[in-house]
C-alpha cells in the first residue's frame, strides 16, 4: 500500500539538480527520446475501460494523464525554442488540471496524442541534441518562478515524463472498477 505522496509522486518530487554536465544532459534527453515507446508499451493493449482508469483516487485517467503529456511538452518545447531565439522571453503559465476539462480530453482519441508525442519528441530531442552546450544556459521568463534555464527546463521534463509514466504504470495496476 502506498502512502498518498507516493502515489501523487511516484518517482518523487522534483528536484532541481545542484548543477547541470554533459552527461547529465545526454541522460535527460534520453528520458525524453524513450518516453513515446515507453507509452506506447504500456498503453497499447489497452482496452476503452482501461483508459478511464485512474492512478489514484482524484487523479486523472489514463486518457488524461496522456493528453496532459501532449499538451505539457508542446508547451515546453515551444518555452525551449523562444529561449533560444529570444532574450529570457516572458511564457505564459497555463492551469493544467483546467486544460485536461477542456472537451477534446475526453473526445480525442488517446492515439492522437501519442502520435503527437511521438512527432513532437522526435523534434524536441533532434533540437537539443544539436544546440551547443552554452545554449542550455539561455532562460525563458515563468510568470511565478522567474528565470529558467534550459538545463532546469530538461531536467524538469526529464522528471515529467518519469512522474506521468509511473502514474500510467499505477492506473493498469489497479483494480478493475
């Protein structure tokens, strides 16, 4: 049995590392290349009651928690891009759980998302894989957490796609309602 921050974090909460390498870049942007295949193990022998499936009571369905990472990641990868042709942009900041309401959520097929996933992470991780080294210094501006870096960004978005993953892996192993 798991405690409720287990189960709201089941890799943990981020952490922003203390300083940023090579290496350390190189292994996040491999989180980021694995995620799609990694959804699409888990998700593909789903059938439509599963994907109704929540991780945790209050939490989102398998079908939202997949559109989130759609949507989540089109938004980071468009942060990355500004930052690298702008000054320390200013982004907006968006209320997710208010996006995962929006009606295409539940009337999109999860399919359309992961074939998103799959195109959007192909250019995300091309992209970083072939900026220099001093550009994951350059910063975009967030409305409530003030500058972050392109290192910070990677990192967190590394977590992301372990943080979601681990709820999908959650929501197959519970029950069926």
């Amino acid at each position: 049995m798991s405690t409720p921050d287990e189960a709201k974090y089941p890799v943990g909460r981020f952490q922003r590392p203390a300083g940023y390498t090579p290496e350390s870049r190189y292994a996040a942007i491999q989180v980021l290349a694995e995620l799609p295949r990694e959804l699409r193990t888990m998700v593909e022998p789903l059938d439509p009651k599963q994907w109704e499936q929540r991780y945790r009571a209050g939490g989102w369905t398998i079908r939202e928690v997949t559109h989130h990472i759609a949507d989540s990641h089109l938004n980071a990868y468009c942060r990355i891009k500004m930052a690298l042709t702008e000054t320390n942009p200013p982004i907006v900041a968006y209320d997710e759980a208010l996006w995962a309401k929006l009606p295409d959520t539940a009337a999109t097929p999860p399919a359309v998302s992961l074939q998103l996933i799959d195109a959007l992470h192909q250019r995300w991780t091309t992209l970083l894989r072939q900026i220099p080294e001093s550009d994951f210094n350059r910063c975009y501006s967030h409305p409530e957490q003030g500058l972050i870096s392109l290192d910070a960004c990677l990192a967190l978005y590394a977590w992301h796609c372990r943080h979601h993953a681990g709820h999908i892996r959650q929501a197959i192993a519970q029950p069926a309602a």
